[in-house]
C-alpha cells in the first residue's frame, strides 16, 4: 500500500487505528454506558493496572476499542503520571459491606451464605432479545427485576459484618502458616525491582495487577498437578470495603468505599515426621472489583508459590511473577511486529553462507569421488 509522502508512515499508521472507532457510524459509547453495563471489563482493567478510577479505567477501554490489555496500559500509564501523596492503611475485609459471601468448605457458617450477583447458576445461552433492546424496554426489565427481589432483607443483611471463616479456623488451631519464617516486609513492587526470593506482600501486590487470562492459566496447571494446590474455597468476598489513608501528619483520614474482591482458599499440607499432627494453609487473593476468577487464582499461586522446592512452573516465584505481568508480557509480543530488518537480513546472510559452504563441500565431495581411479578386482 502506497502512504502519502508528506506525512510519516508510523503517523499514518496511528491515525488509521483510530479511525476504525468511526467505522460504522454509529454514535459512540458513553463513559456511562461502560460503566453501566461493562462493568466485569471495568474491573479488570483497574486490577490490572493498579489504579482504583472506574471512570478512567471506562474512558481508556473507550480509547483502546475493548481491548483489555491496550487499556491496563492505558490506564497504568496514567497511574504513573499521579502523584502520592497519602500512605493507605491496611483493608478491614472483615468489616467490609457485603455483596457476596460463599463457602464451599462449609455448608452453615457464621451469617450464612449470601450468593449475591453471580452467574454460577444460569445457563450460558444467547439473549438474542437483548439485541433490539431500548431505553423503554431496559427500565421496563430493571423495574420488573427490582419488585422480585427482597431488597428489604437484602439491605438488612448486607449491613452486617460477619468474621472471617479464616480466622475461626485460625483460633481451632487448624490452620497454619506454609512456612512460619517468611519474609512479611512490606514491599513496594510497583517503585522498587523484584529480587529473589521475593517477600509474599511483593508476590500478592504483583498477582493483585496481574493479567487475569494468564493467572487462570496457571492456577489450572497447579490444580491439574503442576503446582501441587488444588484448594477449597474457605471464603468468597465480594463487597465494599472502606479505604482510608494517613497523611505526612500522621492522621487517618477516610476516603470512602471501594469495591473488592476476597478468596481464602484452604489447601492441605504435606506432613512431615516432625509434625506433631496435620493441619491445613492458606492462600489468600485480593482484588479490585468483582473478580473471582481472579482472587481464587491468586490465591492458589500464592499457596504454590510458598511449596518447597521448583518442580512446577506455578511453583516458581521467578516464573508466575514475570510472566503474569501484562503490559510486560503484551509489550515484548507486540515489539515482534517493529522493523528487525538489520537482524534478520544478518541472521539471512550467515544462513545463506552456510548453505554455499555445505553446497561447495558436497561438489567437492563429489568430485573426488569421481577422480579417484576404479581398482581391479583380483578373482583370486
């Protein structure tokens, strides 16, 4: 394809990916409207780009067409850009508003099951109604689907808090920690390089932004036996949790509500002859938003990140933490389609000479072969 000559290819190339959100002419999504009815593709993208601005994580999947990956980078970029100001103190999960509370664990616990918003339980079949929907049509169904749920007990229910199945475990003693000399430093991944072996808050903070395809891949590899975890779900949370910060004068200052998501999965442990008696771990995920998927997959990589040993790719701290970094990961893939035209004409000019060099070696092979005089054959 020819490109004007007056204006630079890479340009050319940039306006050209920016014109297909124009293709169609239709009238462009609302930052609203994203919000509204993306938001699984919301909260993915604050997840893995670290920043907790739905508005922002709306307008830079606007920007890079739905493409979660381009908008983590987006947004990550963006997160770069801010200042801080403000140290955040730790979440009170327990204390959290609930939306979603499961276990698989247990049948009764403490306040009981609360399934909330899931699609655990419908069948995974096309709507095509949704198609022709309209602005009628939408708050006909949200007003029919608000007068069949009991929100009066939902809201009572919701504002209990309620302990933490983990730590009744805890106060039984039949819960311990992997390994009782760990590395609990706090760490910063997102200001300071990774070393190795990394503390766990470095390897939670890193699965917290990591690419959520990626983690489900390798969570499944530790299920099927390359990792050595294959947990129960303790507890499942999904609600609102208050988030509060403390200033350069030492005050607590509260910001308000965000949404998370908790898993505590329980896992058993390999008993060893020193052991008294057996007992089971932990692996617990914590992310932004409503992402199960998510939280239970960083749970069970930080369970087999903590296995002795490195038989198993989902065991390796080295390998689940570079490799689970989206926009690094995306970044190298993507840096496959630059020019690499020095390298590759080098690469084709030492693969041609060796092929002459193996042509010539054959002829002269040959050659002498056919020069070397035929010896008779004594019928003695």
């Amino acid at each position: 394809m020819q490109t004007d000559t007056h204006e630079p290819a890479i340009e050319r190339a940039s306006r050209l990916a920016e014109t297909q959100r124009f293709e169609n002419h239709v009238d462009p999504a609302s930052i609203a409207q994203i919000l509204g009815q993306m938001k699984a593709l919301v909260d993915r993208v604050m997840g893995e780009a670290g920043l907790y601005a739905p508005e922002h994580a709306a307008i830079a999947i606007k920007q890079a067409q739905g493409d979660s990956v381009e908008a983590s980078m987006i947004l990550r970029s963006f997160r770069q850009s801010l200042t801080r100001r403000y140290q955040t103190e730790m979440l009170d999960t327990e204390n959290m508003r609930l939306e979603r509370r499961i276990s698989s664990a247990f049948r009764e616990i403490p306040g009981g099951q609360i399934l909330g918003p899931t699609r655990d339980y419908t069948q995974r079949l096309i709507e095509e109604d949704i198609a022709w929907e309209t602005q009628a049509s939408t708050e006909a169904k949200r007003e029919e689907l608000e007068k069949s749920l009991k929100t009066d007990m939902d809201a009572e229910q919701l504002d209990q808090t309620y302990p933490r199945i983990s730590d009744v475990l805890k106060e039984q003693d039949l819960v311990r920690s992997v390994d009782e000399h760990e590395n609990r430093a706090v760490f910063d991944a997102t200001r300071n390089p990774i070393a190795y072996p990394a503390p766990r808050s470095a390897a939670l903070q890193t699965l917290a932004r990591s690419e959520t395809g990626g983690m489900m891949a390798l969570g499944y590899s530790a299920m099927r036996g390359q990792g050595g975890d294959h947990p129960t779900i303790g507890e499942l949370r999904v609600g609102l949790a208050c988030l509060k910060v403390t200033d350069k004068r030492g005050r607590t200052r509260h910001l308000g509500r965000i949404r998370v998501t908790e898993s505590a999965n329980i896992s058993k442990i390999k008993v060893r002859k020193k052991d008294p008696v057996p007992y089971m771990s932990l692996g617990y995920g914590l992310c932004f938003g409503q992402n199960e998927t998510k939280a239970i997959c960083m749970g069970i990589l930080d369970r087999s990140m903590r296995v002795p040993g490195d038989g198993a790719p989902a065991v390796s701290q080295e390998f689940v933490l570079h490799h689970l970094e989206g926009p690094d990961s995306y970044g190298f893939i993507q840096s496959l389609t630059m020019p690499e035209y020095v390298g590759m004409a080098s690469e084709l000019h030492d693969l041609r000479a060796a092929i002459e060099r193996e042509r010539r070696s054959r002829e002269a092979k040959t050659a002498r072969v056919k020069s070397e005089p035929i010896s008779s054959v004594d019928p003695a």
